[in-house]
C-alpha cells in the first residue's frame, strides 16, 4: 500500500512540474530550392520570437524547367529530415519549383508532403496567392526573376489561382544571385508601368530580396505589393497557430 501511494505521490508530482514548463516552441521548417540555403533572414526580421526556423534545400541545378524534375525527387527525404529535426509544420520555400506545372501541381507537392510527414504543410506558391487575396487582388501587375519560359508558367498558374495578369516582366536568370534592390525595384516599377489598371503588384522569387521594398514600392504604385518570401513565412506562420501579422513592412503583412 505504502509503494503504491509512493507511485502515486510522484506520478502526482511530476505531472504538476510538466504542467509549469513552457510549451515547446513552434518549429517551421523550410525546404528550399538552393542546396545550402540558410534560414532567410525575413524569417526573424518579420518573427523574431516564438518560432524556430529550419531549413533544408534540394540542390536544384537553377530556375529552368529542367532543374526543377531533376530536384523534385529530393523533396519528400528533405522534408522528412526537417521532420527528424523537430519541425511541427513544413513550407516548400521555393516559388517556380512548386508553381511551374500549374496550380493543381502545386497542391500535389503539398500532399505529398503533408502525407509523408503527418505535418502541415503549405508552399511558396499558396503563400503569393494568399497574400494576394488578402490585398484583395483581381487584375495583377507582376516582376520576376524569371525567363519567359518560366514566366508563362507563372501567368498560366496565376490564372488558375483567380486573378487576371495585367502585365509580368523578368529578370531572365537562371538563379537569383546577386540581385541588388535596386535591379527588383527597377524590374518592378517596369512591370507595373506596364499595366496601369493592376490593382496590385507581384515580385516572385524567393531568391529576390523584397522587405524592405515593400513600403517604397507601395508608395510608389498606390497599390498593394506581395513578395515571394514574406507573404510565404506569412502563409506559413498560419499553420504554427500564430498571427502572422506584422507592422512596418506593407499594407498585407499589416492586415493579415
């Protein structure tokens, strides 16, 4: 009797000091195209606490067609690696790799994904079309990093998703290196230029560095601006259960 009320007392005790620790944080995890890409820096920028932040890559030969099949089979191992690192949620951080064969394709990925690893998962591509219908976009101006090859891919899948492309402009690169600010601004001022009655603009690549573009861009263009790399951490963010919205960095991370 003695040794059962022993049991009992400590089973007691242990489950009151569980009850006292802090919940574990959040764990995204991230799989970019790149092999060796890092935790972007918009991730803490924009959260800078309450979630951990993982990346893995699938060392994709560059923003073709043809890089993007040869990289695709890595997709499910490099997700169940984030899994074993203890992410609660995934996000395809890679916009033309989950965007280029359409919006159902996209979708794909994102099962696949979700089934291998029991996690919730989303995509870059989800996250462009998330932060456009919080801009409360129809008819879109849009900038790439792309060559027109990838870019008609981009349009096709942009009208599958609901909205109307007034006008969409590329960098014509194969990897977004080296890319100033300057470059995306210039590209982006072009694009919407180009499409006077866009009721917002796009920059696609989450290579293309936007976040601290966005307001510039916003006052320059009277219209709202999504970005590949923001609007997908926002789009993810959702998944951890946490507000993803954020002040300072344009009028769609300030309403989501």
């Amino acid at each position: 009797m003695a040794s059962t009320r022993r049991r009992f007392l400590q089973t007691a005790a242990l489950a009151s000091l569980a009850a006292k620790l802090p919940a574990a944080q959040p764990v995204l995890g991230m799989i970019f195209p790149p092999a060796d890409n890092p935790v972007p820096p918009e991730a803490t920028l924009l959260y800078p606490s309450g979630i951990t932040f993982l990346a893995e890559g699938l060392a994709f030969s560059g923003m073709t067609i043809e890089g993007y099949e040869e990289a695709l089979p890595r997709l499910v191992p490099a997700a169940l690696k984030l899994k074993q690192r203890g992410a609660t949620a995934i996000s395809i951080m890679g916009t033309s790799i989950t965007f280029y064969k359409g919006a159902a394709f996209n979708q794909e990925l994102i099962d696949r994904v979700q089934q291998a690893t029991g996690l919730p998962t989303t995509s870059m591509s989800t996250g462009i079309v998330d932060g456009l219908k919080v801009a409360g976009a129809k008819r879109v101006a849009v900038a790439t990093a792309y060559t027109d090859e990838v870019n008609a891919t981009l349009e096709r899948f942009l009208k599958e998703s609901g909205f109307q492309v007034a006008a969409i402009k590329g960098l014509n690169l194969l990897r977004a290196t080296g890319v100033t600010e300057q470059q995306v601004m210039d590209i982006s001022l072009a694009a919407f230029a180009a499409a006077p009655q866009a009721d917002a603009l796009l920059v696609s690549c989450g290579g293309l560095k936007t976040i601290h573009l966005l307001t510039p861009l916003e006052t320059q263009c009277k219209v709202p601006v999504v970005s590949s790399t923001p609007h997908a951490l926002m789009n993810a963010v959702r998944l951890l259960g946490i507000s993803p919205r954020v002040q300072g960095f344009g009028t769609v991370l300030a309403k989501s």
